[in-house]
C-alpha cells in the first residue's frame, strides 16, 4: 500500500534510500560540497569527509556524482565497499573502472601500475580531464589499501594531481589516519558532518513533504510539538529523523489522521528502540542491572537487613523497664514531685491520671499505661521473613516507572 496516496502526496517523503532528489541544502552540507567540487576543479588530490553513522554522509556521496554527470570534464568512479582482501583485488577494481582489462595470468601487479598511470596521464594530460575516485565506507579501507591509494597521488604534473580521490569514511577513520601519516599528509580537505539543529531538521522535514507533492500544506502535516519531539529523540541525525518521520506517517494513516501531534510523535518514539540514545539505554540498563543486584543480595542475606515491625518501633520507644514490668520484674510507681509539677509532660500525665505509673518518654511520645501493653512481646527480630516481596514489571513498562512505582 502506497501510504503516501492516502496523505495526498505525490511520492514517498521519508524514503531510507539516498534520493538526490531529496536532498537537503543545509549549511553544513552546501558547504562541504563546495569544498570539494573546489577542491576537485584544482585537481588538489586527496579530500576525505567524516561523519557519525546517518549523517549523510553517502546522500552527499550520490549528489556529488550527480552533480558532474554533465560534465565531460569531470570523470567520476565510485566505490561502495572498499574491503579488500589483497592488493590485486583493489588494482584489478580500478584497472576495470578505468577501462584497463588485461590478461590476469599475465599481468603482474607493477603491470596493472602501469596501465594505470598511462590513463591518468592520457586523461589528465592530453585531454584535460579531471578522473575522480569516490571511495564510501572508507572506514573499511586496509592498511594495504592507503598504500596504493598514496601512490595513486603520486601520479601527477608540476601543476596538479592526475587523480582526484575523495573518501567518506566515520568517525573511525580519524585513528586510521594518526596511524598512517604519510597518507595523512596528503589530505588536501578534511571535513567533519555534524548532526543538524532543531531550525535545520524542521526545514529538512518541511522540504521533504513540500517536495513529496503536499506543497504548502506540508507545513501543518506534523505540527512544532511533534517536530520538537523529533528532534529531541533523533539528536538531529537526518537518518533517524528521516526513520521517525516515516513511523509518524504510518501511525497518521492508522489513526485515520491528517495531522500528526506530539502524542502522535512520541508514541511512535517509544516504540522506535533504537532510536534512543546510546547513553540513556546503558543508563536504564545500569539502573535495572543495580536494583536487580541490590534483590539478590536482600533475598540471600535477610538477617542482615532488619526492618522493624509495628511492636519494634514500640520497643525502640520506650524505656526497657517497661516490658521488663509485663515480665515479672518489679517496678516501682513513678509519683510526681513539686519540681515537676509545672513542666514537663510528666507532670501533666500525672495530674490526668492519677494513682497509674507512667514512664518519661526519651522522643517526646505520648505517655504509655503498662497496662495498654499486651502479656506476651513476640520476638519479631526471628519472625521476620526471609523475602519481603517481589517486583514485576507489567507489559511495555520502562525502567523509570517501575523505579518510580518502587521508590
């Protein structure tokens, strides 16, 4: 079912593929694709973009491409999966690229070199052309790969290099390059990706359902508070903002909704699991992992948990003379003197109740008669049970309810 057709829209918005059609003109990613088409039209050598996972990093990979598919000029090569196993897998890979097809049992490695560079030259030199490698996932590059790629950059003119590498590689890729500097003095533009702000992300959702066919109206199609919601959980990260985007429109047309609002927004975040962030799953892991901890050890050692019950707290009250009095030991009447006839709480219980024995409290209770005491003290120190209770977390409950339900 084409969900977009019941919203009205003309295509899909929140598609997970790289459409160039839908590409998103924020500053930082019109900047970096200036740099490097700059970088690239003075033939300057090696660029290398990093960006954390969704990004979009291989969005601007598929602009760049298209951006010089018409442009003789430019001569553009693109490799998706850079993991080689053996040099001559990468030599062959670009050998074909290039056009260069020779015999495999009867070229050798410095061979395949050769032809290469001849092209270069012929392309670079002869016929004024610019041949540009495109390298994604360049995290998965080995070490044995920055090698050739380093004397690939040594093909060139006193003017300029014969072949213009750029690299889209995480955040990964940054220790790769301290480990090797010698390529990593060849890098001509470094550029970091960022994740977007919250104007950027409701510009980029706006853009995608104007674009989609919804026109003006993609403007009320998910309402501040819902972007907002969005934004927050996304982190600014276009793929999960793009993932988000895409639930929201699926609940809209289950909820037989035109209009997506903050509850619409965050029902689809809490079940979108991975779309939390990385620190508040370990967080509420940790959390469960200690209350879970701190259970175990109550259950295996009761003894040395002691909760007083009602008659503990009692005890805990009063002087010892007065369970000692319900036991058989004599207790001596306690009467009033002048000198605690005007103060004292004493004073007052002895004038209320005269002739009965009363007993000072320590913490400021009430006075107790002893014969409100029951004849038998049970001993609630052995009688306690060896568990307390248990905890069951219900269905579809998180860590903070149950913690607050607890506590």
């Amino acid at each position: 079912m084409d969900y977009f057709r019941i919203l009205k829209l003309n295509k899909e918005p929140f598609s997970n593929s790289p459409d160039p059609d839908f590409f998103f003109h924020s500053q930082q990613h019109v900047e970096c694709l200036q740099r490097i088409e700059l970088s690239l039209r003075l033939r300057r050598g090696l660029s290398v973009v990093i960006g954390d996972v969704g990004t979009g990093k291989t969005t601007l990979c598929r602009q760049l491409i298209r951006k010089f598919a018409g442009d003789e000029d430019l001569e553009t090569h693109l490799i998706l999966d850079p993991y080689f196993s053996t040099e001559r897998e990468l030599l062959s890979t670009v050998a074909e690229m290039l056009g260069f097809h020779p015999p495999e049992s009867e070229t050798s490695d410095w061979q395949l070199k050769e032809g290469i560079k001849k092209y270069l030259f012929r392309r670079g030199v002869d016929e004024r052309a610019s041949v540009i490698l495109i390298i994604d996932e360049g995290q998965r590059l080995p070490d044995f790969c920055l090698e050739i790629l380093r004397e690939f950059l040594n093909y060139e003119t006193n003017e300029y290099k014969l072949l213009q590498i750029v690299i889209f590689a995480q955040e990964e890729f940054e220790q790769t390059l301290e480990k090797h500097g010698n390529f990593a003095d060849r890098i001509n533009l470094f550029h970091i990706l960022g994740p977007l702000n919250f104007h950027e992300t409701r510009s980029m959702i706006r853009f995608r359902l104007e674009r989609a066919g919804s026109g003006k109206r993609g403007l009320s199609i998910i309402s501040l508070p819902a972007l907002w919601a969005i934004y927050r959980s996304s982190k600014g990260y276009p793929r999960k903002i793009i993932n988000l985007c895409h639930q929201v429109m699926l609940t809209m047309i289950v909820q037989n909704r035109l209009r997506a609002g903050w509850s619409t927004a965050r029902s689809c975040i809490k079940r979108d699991i991975l779309g939390r962030p990385k620190n508040q799953q370990l967080a509420r892991i940790g959390a469960l992992t200690g209350l879970l901890v701190a259970l175990f050890l109550f259950a295996l050692a009761p003894g040395h948990f002691v909760i007083p019950g009602p008659w503990k707290n009692v005890r805990d009250a009063y002087p010892p003379q007065v369970f000692k009095s319900r036991i058989g030991v004599r207790q001596p009447q306690v009467e009033a003197t002048p000198s605690q006839s005007h103060s004292g709480w004493a004073a007052r219980a002895a004038h209320l109740n005269p002739g009965k024995p009363s007993v000072d409290s320590p913490r400021g209770i009430a006075p107790v008669e002893l014969s409100e005491f029951p004849s038998e003290i049970p001993d609630y120190d052995k009688e306690l049970p060896g568990i307390l209770g248990q905890i069951t977390a219900g269905k579809n409950e998180t860590l903070g309810e149950l913690i607050y339900r607890v506590y």
